[in-house]
C-alpha cells in the first residue's frame, strides 16, 4: 500500500483527532483520471468507481457481466486491504450497469462475494461509454473502527505540524 498524503483534520472523536489519507493499491484498478483509488476519513474508507480493469495491463477484462462483476469486485477488495479492510466491512455500495436488465446474472456474482448482512446497495443505469466494452462500475464505502489512528505514518503529523505554523 502507499498513502499519497496524509492529514490530521480538526474533527476529534474524545481525545484523538481523526486520520485522513488517501489510499493506493498495485493490485487494484489503476486511476484512469484525475482522482484516488481510495481515501481513509476516520474509521471510513472510500473507494473510488472501479471497473473490471486488469491491475497490471490496465485492460479491460472479461465479455460477460458475471467476469466483469467478479474483476470489478477483485479490484475492490484490493483497495480495501490496502488499508487492512475487506469486503466484510463495506457498509454501501453503488453499482452502475451499463444496462439494467444485466441485474440478475451481476447479482447473482455479487452475493456470493458479499456476505450477509449485504451492505446497502444502489444499482442504477449508466452510460459506461468512457471504457469502451465496459458492463459495470462500483464504488463504495467501508468502516473499520479503530485502524486509522493506529495506521497513521509519524512522518505524517509532523509534516502537518509544520505545514500549520
């Protein structure tokens, strides 16, 4: 894992402030633009929109909606270990489906990936059309209590000490 940067915010649960950095995985989607694979806010972890990318070619892999769910899922979990979570703890998810009537064979992939109970879920239609050939996209948005502060790099809160003076 690499953190890109790291950050101490004004916000305090009791005693500690919280931990806010983003997150960077080899084994997951590398970023096709201008934003994070991932970012830790506390005890949350976001991850960014992934699709069935390959991690080392960058390509697009899989012709069906069940190998795209599982390579766009794989991508996911990449991210989240990164930052010692997994798919355990994803709270919400969002999926676009570059066609709606996709729903069940990706569903289908999903639960047997996702354990119960299925984090919250929004499945919505969407033009995929940046990546050409690409069936779904997701995102979504994990909690893990307590890691941040024990994760969080020395380096980190001296250099925002003396970024504030």
């Amino acid at each position: 894992m690499r953190r890109i940067a790291s950050y101490t915010s004004g916000l305090t649960t009791g005693a500690e402030n919280m931990a806010k950095y983003a997150i960077q995985s080899k084994r997951g989607a590398p970023p096709q633009g201008a934003y994070s694979q991932g970012w830790r806010a506390g005890d949350f972890i976001f991850v960014t929109g992934t699709g069935p990318i390959d991690p080392s070619t960058g390509n697009l892999v899989g012709d069906t909606i069940e190998q795209q769910t599982a390579q766009t899922i794989d991508n996911l979990s990449a991210i989240l270990e990164a930052d010692g979570a997994s798919l355990r703890e994803v709270v919400k998810v969002t999926v676009h489906l570059s066609d709606t009537g996709l729903f069940a064979r990706y569903n289908s992939v999903y639960a047997e990936r996702f354990s119960q109970p299925y984090p919250v879920r929004t499945t919505v239609g969407s033009d995929l059309g940046h990546t050409p050939g690409m069936l779904i996209e997701i995102d979504c948005m994990a909690y893990k209590a307590g890691e941040a502060s024990k994760r969080k790099p020395r380096a980190a809160k001296k250099k925002v000490a003396r970024q504030r003076k």
